[in-house]
C-alpha cells in the first residue's frame, strides 16, 4: 500500500476524514492471499445473506 495516497486520522474506521483508495485496498486483498493465514480471514468474514 502506498501511504502516500491515504488519509487516515483516527483508528477506528468509522471516521469521515479518513481516505483509502479502493485501488489500495483491493492490492492489499490481492497480496495478503499468499499468507498463510489468510483462509482463516477469509472464513472470518460474514456472509450476507446467510441463514
């Protein structure tokens, strides 16, 4: 990720101030699918939808 295009003011993620590229975000998916830990993320995640 490049921190040059971000804005991030506060940790929480809920800010209105903070910027991410989608750009960024989506290289960040794309290389984290190499780690070993990754399929315990992807499980982690919610299903919308899902009963």
């Amino acid at each position: 990720m490049n921190p040059d295009t971000m804005v991030i003011r506060d940790g929480s993620a809920i800010s209105h101030v903070n910027l991410i590229p989608a750009s960024e975000i989506t290289k960040l998916l794309y290389t984290i699918q190499q780690a070993e830990w990754f399929s315990a993320y992807k499980y982690s995640l919610p299903l919308v939808g899902a009963v």
